[in-house]
C-alpha cells in the first residue's frame, strides 16, 4: 500500500513529491531552498540537470512505501520513461521550511 503524497508528514517533502508527482517543474523549484543541492547514488550532481533529466523529462513519479525520521526519509518505487520502475530511497534535509538538500538512490 502506498502514501499518497498529500498524507506524508512533513510539509516540505509533500510539498515536493507533490510538485514531481504532478510534472509541476515551477513547483518542484518553489520548494527548493535557494542553492539546494542533491546526490544519486552517493554523487553529487547538478540538481537542474539531474531533475530535468530524470523527474521532468522522463515524467518522473513517486509510489511512496513508507516513511521515517518524521517524514524526512522515504522508500519509493519511483519510475521515470527511461529507467522504467526501481525502488528508491530519500532522504531530505529542510531549511526554513524548505528542502535545502535530497539523497537519493537505489533501495
């Protein structure tokens, strides 16, 4: 059974599952603290282009499983047109009620 994004805890990660699930580019970025950054995997890339590529471009998706760390890390099946469906892991850091940072990668 999986979360719907509006039922997840914390407000800033529902607020962004709920940008990705909707192919919603310019809310996705509203819940960015400015200069956020993220990682895949272990790597740090570069957050515009790593979203284009595999959230935007490819209408990427979020089946969230579960929840921890009061909402701060997620286990999803996440799908995308390229990579098909994977079971994935978030983890999110929040500033000033804004996601300044996200981990993610293979579960």
């Amino acid at each position: 059974m999986t979360i719907p994004a509006d039922r997840l805890s914390h407000p800033a990660v529902r607020d962004l599952v709920t940008a990705i699930n909707g192919h919603d580019e310019q809310a996705f970025f509203a819940a960015l603290a400015p200069g956020a950054t993220m990682s895949d995997d272990g790597s740090d890339r570069d957050l515009r282009e790593w979203c284009e590529r595999e959230i935007f471009a490819t209408r990427g998706h979020m089946d969230v499983q579960s929840e921890a760390d009061g909402g701060l890390s997620l286990v999803a099946n996440y799908r995308n047109d390229t990579w098909e469906e994977m079971r994935t892991h978030w983890r999110f850091t929040i500033e000033d009620g804004k996601v300044s940072r996200f981990e993610t990668g293979q579960a």
